[in-house]
C-alpha cells in the first residue's frame, strides 16, 4: 500500500507519553511539514511556536480541561495563523500536516482545540503571539506510551460515508 495511505489510516490521538524527549531536528521537520499546508491564495499565514520548556508545558494544559496530558508531552506545537478569511481552513491545514509528519517520525500527536476556546488569548499572552495572530490548534507531541499505538482506529465504514452526485 502507498505509504501515504498507510500513514493516513494509522495515525490517531495520543494522550499518554513516555519520559523521553524530542529531538530539535524533528521538531524542525515537523514544523517545515506543516509550512507546506496548502493555503488560500497562497498567502502562508501560518507561523508556529515550539514548546518544550516544562513548565511552560504545564502552564498550557492547565488552560483547557481537555489538555490537561500536555503537561506530560515532550513538545507542543501551537499553529497561530494572521487573521485572513480562511484563516482556520489554512491553520487546520498545516495541523493535519503536522499530526501526520509526527506519526511519520514515530512520535505521537494529540489536536487540542484552539480559536474557539475561551483560553485562546491566554495561550496568545503566555506565547507572546502578535495580537494580530489567531491561535489554530495547540498539538501535543511525544513518544506513545503504548508500543501498538499506531493501530486502525476504528473508524465509520466507507460505504456509510460516501455519497455519488448527491447525498
């Protein structure tokens, strides 16, 4: 099967990591992933902030209820985008570009909400981002815990999914 397509299916959240960090070159790479995300007209308006201070880590998983396991990642990525029109289309881009180079690399990832949430100006503030910039997404990043992590999630079957010429 086309690796792609492998990599595609097998890629799921993880929200339990080991003790171990990240190298600064895969963190690099993942972030240049995500700079290649398709944008609207091209503009780019994506710019990424790595964390892998500790502390740091700990002060943004106590800001959502749902990120709480940040704390324990070895890194998060946070995808702040310049206010545009399609400003969210092209910062989720570049964070599915990101879940997937992670699980390429080995790592486990984890999409935690951001722009809709009421802590997204905190994790602006805490990140020092312009107040030009709308926060995307925060991903946490990490070895899995679990060795058969990278398994088929369970997903919907393709047959109740898709749909010919019209719904």
């Amino acid at each position: 099967m086309n690796q792609l397509l492998q990599l595609l299916k097998i890629r799921r959240s993880v929200r339990v990591f080991k003790n171990k960090g990240i190298p600064k070159n895969k963190l690099e790479e993942i972030a240049d992933a995500a700079r290649f995300a398709p944008s609207a007209r091209n503009l780019q308006p994506c710019e990424f902030v790595v964390v892998t201070d500790k502390a740091k880590l700990s002060q943004l998983a106590e800001l959502g209820e749902n990120g709480r396991f940040m704390a324990q990642a070895a890194a998060c990525i946070a995808v702040f985008s310049i206010d545009t029109k399609y400003f969210l289309e092209d910062g989720s881009a570049a964070t599915c570009n990101i879940l997937l180079a992670a699980t390429a690399l080995g790592l486990g990832s984890c999409w935690i909400a951001g722009d809709k949430k009421p802590y997204s100006l905190q994790v602006n503030a805490l990140l020092k981002a312009p107040a030009s910039m709308k926060l995307i997404s925060l991903i946490a990043l990490g070895y899995p815990q679990e060795k058969s992590v990278f398994m088929m999630a369970e997903k919907k079957e393709l047959k109740t999914v898709l749909h010919w010429e019209s719904f």
